[in-house]
C-alpha cells in the first residue's frame, strides 16, 4: 500500500534521534534528499487505523525523515505495510494527535548508563519491550537472536524461557516435546537454520550437511554440544563436553583467533553481516566490528562483557544485539 507521508500520524511524542543501528535520522535526511542513498534501503513502515487515520504502528523515526522529505517536495509517496492490529496503550504516547513529534538529543540515547546487567537494543519497539520485560524477570541461562528480522529467544536458568519473531520451525522444535523439558541452549542463523537442546539432552536442528554430520559424530562419541554459533553464508561454530570445537566457514580473523587458541573457546557469536563477531576464551574475552554506541556502552560498564549476541541487521550495522555484563 502507498501513502503520501502527510497522511501518517505520529504515535509517539518522541523519538530517538539515531536509528538502531547508530545511525543519526538527521543524517540519513540529508543522504537521501542530496541523492546519496535512495529511500529503498529503508526498510517498509506499517501503520494502523485509528478512528479513521493512519498512525505508525512502527517507525515513528522513518515517518519524520519522510515527512521532512515531503515537505520539500521530494518525497511523494511511501510503500507501508498495514496491520489490524491496535498500538498498545503504552507505546500510543502522542499528545498532539500525531501532528508533531519531538526529537531527543542525548548523549545516552543508545543504552542505558552503567548499571544494569543487560543492554539490548532492537529495531522493533515492540520486540525491546517484550525482551526487557523478560530479561529483567529472572536469570538468564542463554540468549540467541534472530537473524531474519526483529526476534530473540531467551532461556532462564531454571527452565523458563520465552522467545518472540521467530520462525514457526523453531517453536515447534520447543513445544512439540514433552511439558517436562525445557532448552537449554539455542543457537539462530540465516537461512532458516537453527539448534535447539532441551535440559533432557534430546536436540533438534536445522543447518547444513556438515554440521549435522559433526553433531551426530560427537553423539556417536557419547559428547553432548555444549554450545552452538551460526554465521553468514552457511558458517558454524560448535562446542562439545570435552572443551574441543570445531567450525567451518567463519569469518577469516575469527577463523585466525579460534585457531591460534587451539580451538579452546566456550563462546562464539557473529554478526548478520558478518564484520562484527565476539568470543570468549578462558580466562579473557576479544570482540572485533562493533559499532561505536557498543564500544561506548561496554566502556561504562568498565569493559566488564561477559557477552555480545548480534541479532538482523539494517543499513548495513548491528541493529539486533544484546551485551550481556558481569
């Protein structure tokens, strides 16, 4: 569906003034009205119906480069996605019916000051609400991202776990097994492909030929997989119960670091794109590719990363990702 800009109202009464992926909205304006960048890479808005106007369900922060677009006449039209479904209370925060907006200039915009345990930053609203709400319920055992669009699945220590945006396999691959299990460990990548293991040792998967094969070799060998990574272009990272891993199709300087500690990591994780990736070895931890409001969020916690979990990205960066402290 197309709609002129003018025609799409504000739902919140403010924004941030970069996008997820750190980039400035500001910016990506003047990109796109000096012809820099064309407004096709910015992924669709959807909107919804209230009392008979056209509010943005999501993007409030795409819908003010538009409408400034429009403004100057440079921008006719937009393609949005439409949905029947209602802006909750919470996020409808508009006190001009939509009309104006305010921008927020921070410094601190992109995660929160030093303090809690958790930072994540989604594309989707909607999905950083939900994550937060769940990540700040309980301990969290084990977290893994969506790389096709906003989602994550997350394990609590003790056997809870919750997941949102993710595909209909992956969910079946949890509630088709028995009320008593509960996973453990979960690892999301492109391609649909995904690794689930329950707390009663039973795993379910969706990847290539040669991991299945590695998978069923460390079974055969009576070794449990302790932890899975997946990365672009069919790339797998796993670890086995007796601190061994293996991989193939990494990223060349992670390929580098893995081999230069003889395959001694507990914790893999890469990027959509593949130029960010972050590991942990005993005893230290080493991250390459993260952007600068990462850097700066790890550097107030006093670089005290546990962990990074990348998720889908946009515009190139990391839009998805998690930074877990200790």
């Amino acid at each position: 569906m197309k709609l002129r800009p003018e025609e799409i109202f504000f739902s919140h009464d403010s924004i941030s003034c970069r996008f997820s992926c750190g980039r400035f909205i500001e910016d990506t304006y003047q990109q796109l009205r000096d012809g820099d960048i064309h407004v096709s890479i910015i992924p669709r808005m959807t909107v919804c119906e209230v009392d008979g106007e056209w509010f943005a369900f999501n993007g409030n922060r795409r819908l003010w480069v538009f409408k400034k677009l429009a403004l100057e006449g440079i921008l006719q039209e937009v393609q949005v996605y439409v949905t029947d479904r209602s802006i909750p209370r919470r996020r409808f925060t508009t006190d001009t019916e939509g009309r104006r907006i305010e921008v927020r200039h921070r410094s601190d915009l992109d995660f929160p000051p030093p303090g809690p345990r958790i930072c994540a930053r989604f594309q989707n609203e909607a999905t950083q609400q939900s994550f937060m709400d769940s990540a700040t319920a309980g301990a969290i055992s084990s977290v893994a991202l969506s790389y096709e669009g906003s989602g994550y699945f997350l394990c609590k220590t003790g056997g809870g776990w919750k997941y949102r945006g993710m595909s209909t396999e992956v969910g079946t691959a949890v509630s088709e097994k028995k009320d008593s299990t509960a996973p453990t460990c979960v690892a999301l990548g492109d391609d649909d492909r995904f690794f689930v293991k329950l707390d009663d040792g039973s795993m379910t998967w969706k990847a290539c030929q040669a991991f299945s094969k590695a998978v069923k070799k460390a079974s055969k060998e009576r070794l449990t997989v302790e932890a899975v990574a997946f990365a672009p272009h069919g790339g797998w990272w796993m670890r086995t119960s007796d601190g061994a891993s293996q991989w193939d199709d990494l990223p060349e300087t992670l390929q580098e670091r893995l081999q230069e500690e003889d395959g001694s990591a507990m914790y893999v994780s890469v990027s959509k794109a593949g130029d960010a990736w972050f590991v942990e070895f005993p005893g230290y931890r080493t991250w390459q590719g993260v952007d600068d409001s990462c850097t700066k969020a790890i550097d107030e916690h006093g670089r005290r990363i546990s962990r990074i979990v990348f998720g889908d990205c946009d515009f190139g960066g990391c839009d998805d990702i998690v930074l877990e402290f200790y």
